[in-house]
C-alpha cells in the first residue's frame, strides 16, 4: 500500500466520521424539539402572546364604554376585573425567563 492510497483511506474515514456527527447533530436536535418541555414552552409563549392581545383588547374596549356611559358614580370594580388588573401587573417576563430564549 502506497502513502498516496493510505492518505485516501485517511481522508475518507475522516469524511465519514464527520458525516456520522452531522447525522448524530441532527438526530438529538430532532429528539430536542420531539420533547415535551419544549412542547409546553411553546405553548406557554403563544399564551404569553394571546394574553398581550387580551389585555390590549381589554383596555381598548374599556375606553369605548367609558366614553358611551359617560360620568357614572363610582362602582365597586367586579371580581373578574379586579384579577384582570392583577394579571396586568403580572411580570411575564420574570415569571417566564424561557420565554426570551425561545423568542430569538
């Protein structure tokens, strides 16, 4: 056997070994994306999203019947809108630090 044709060999066994990584690589990033804390993530993040919208909505739609009912004695705020101010408050940010990573 030549140095020539044992450099062939080199270069092919190294050729396959990189192959092999890459389809181990690509193989657990699969398995990574299959688990079920990711799946959960992501739901977390779209809830994180809708919530956003909910609140903005919220709050638009409060204005537009202030503005209809004009100035009303001051009422007791009802249960559901006293959590709802509660929720605003809420740092989703901190409460869910994941959510950052999975927004890159």
């Amino acid at each position: 056997m030549t140095e020539l044709e044992i450099l062939r060999r080199r270069r092919e066994l190294v050729v396959l070994s990189a192959e092999l990584q890459r389809a181990t690589l690509a193989r657990r990033l699969d398995n990574v994306q299959r688990h079920p804390l990711h799946t959960a993530l992501g739901v977390a993040k779209s809830a994180a999203s809708v919530s956003l919208a909910v609140k903005a909505a919220a709050v638009v739609a409060g204005r537009i019947a202030r503005r209809r009912k004009g100035a009303e004695p001051h009422r007791k705020p009802s249960f559901v809108s006293r959590w709802s101010w509660l929720l605003r408050l809420l740092p989703v940010g901190r409460a869910f630090p994941v959510l950052k990573f999975l927004n890159r």
